[in-house]
C-alpha cells in the first residue's frame, strides 16, 4: 500500500494533484471483481487497478487550462483518473470499465464525496439496453484477442508466457465470460454486480483451466442469452440525457461553491 499511497499523493498534472481532487478513487479490475490472483502464484498475472474521477481546481474548469484523464503505471499499481465530464460521456455510452465504478461497493473505495455519492444515487439514470452493444462490443473484442493468440503489445513476458503455455490468452476468455455474465444480469435487474458471486469459476479460466474450446462453446451460449435478455429487457432503449446533464450540472455546482 505505500507505493499506492506514493503513487496518489505525488501524482499530479501541472500542479493538478489527483488525491487532492479527486471525488472518488477505488479500486477496479480483478481487485474488485474478487478474481485478483497474487504475485505468490505462478500464474498470476494481474497488476492492481485503481479507478478515480477528479474535478480541476475551479481556476482550470472556468479557465483555458484543460484536464481529461491521468494515467500512471507503476509497479504493479495501474492507475487511471477521470475528468468528471469524460467519465459521465462514457457512462452515457454504458462504457463497461467506467459503469462499475457506479456500483462499486463502499468497501471498495479509497475516497469518495458527497458528490461521488450523488452520481451513484443517481445511476439509474444511465441504465438503458444501449449496455447490451457496448458489453457485446468489448466482450467480441475479448474473444478476437483470445483467439488471434498474438503477442500484442500489452503482454508482459509472464503473459506471453501463459499464451505459450495454454495455447490462448487465458485473462482474455476470463474478461469475455465475465463482461457477458455482467451484460446478461444488467439487461434483466438493471443492476451491474461488480463483485462476483463466480469469482472461484473466472479464476479458474484466467489459470487456464479451461480448454478454449469450452471457452468458445460457453461465450456462444452466453452470446445468445445476451440477445435473449436484450429482447425481452424492460431497460429504456438510451440513457436520459436530459436528467444527466442536469445532473452533471447540479454535482459541479455543489463542487465549486
């Protein structure tokens, strides 16, 4: 934790501190998931992620100075922090990594605020089928990944090393069953479970446990449930642009009086 913390209290961008700023910061990926494996197994290859949503100082909102997002790596510390107006354009575009910061549980979180809390009160708002494309999108994305079994640039040796290994990129299935699982729950309760009750199972993937063959036969079923679920979803087709940007407006108004 105290590389973390080093990470958080020095990141800065041109005297934009993050922490300082910042309305919430938690943690996100296979930390939150519960499908963390640690470094002591030797098939973990998993960094820890930490997700935020900052606001400038009210100077660089009304000024020419402008923030969208900070990136750090460092370590195995990931670390990605999002202007507040970036994170709710991709929430309306039911951005898979950006919605389960909206239902992230308490427990999870490194530091939130009153108007972190407003946002996720307000999350219904950007509950729609639109979740149905996006969630397909990354999860055909994942699937594509895992079978070209290239060595992308992302890919660590120890990665790398699990692709030999296994024949395909195991983090890549785990990452395509959970986005479908969640895609499938969040079309029928509108609800995204973030921490997941199958954690053993995806685990079990990213280990390569299974075959890619029964990979491959679970995503095509899960494929068709997805439709399924999309079809018969009683979500509204888009978000409600309107109540967002008021909302947008109401949290930035709390913020900088």
């Amino acid at each position: 934790m105290r590389l973390l913390n080093d990470i958080l209290s020095n990141a800065q961008v041109d005297q934009f501190h993050m922490w300082d700023n910042a309305i919430v910061l938690m943690y996100r990926g296979s930390l939150a998931h519960g499908t963390y494996i640690p470094d002591s197994n030797p098939g973990s290859i998993d960094d820890k992620d930490v997700f935020g949503i900052a606001m400038p100082p009210w100077d660089w909102f009304f000024g020419l100075r402008n923030f969208e997002q900070f990136e750090r790596k460092e370590g195995y510390w990931d670390v990605l922090v999002y202007d507040l107006r970036k994170c709710v354009r991709l929430l309306l575009k039911a951005n898979p990594n950006v919605l389960n910061a909206l239902f992230t549980p308490y427990a999870l979180l490194l530091k939130t605020s009153p108007q972190f809390k407003l946002l996720q009160e307000n999350r219904h708002l950007f509950a729609s089928k639109a979740i149905y494309h996006s969630f397909c999108g990354y999860a055909y994305g994942q699937l594509h990944k895992m079978e070209n079994m290239a060595y992308n640039g992302y890919m660590g040796q120890k990665r790398k090393g699990l692709v030999d290994k296994f024949g395909y990129d195991t983090k890549n299935a785990q990452h395509l069953i959970r986005l479908q699982r969640q895609g499938i729950e969040f079309l029928k309760t509108g609800e995204l479970v973030v921490v997941r009750p199958d954690a053993g199972e995806l685990k079990q993937i990213k280990l390569g446990q299974w075959s890619i063959e029964k990979v491959k036969e679970v995503a095509e079923v899960q494929f068709k449930l997805m439709e399924k679920a999309y079809e018969d979803s009683s979500l509204p087709e888009h978000p409600n642009q309107e109540a967002v940007d008021l909302l947008v407006q109401q949290i930035q108004k709390e913020y900088y009086k």
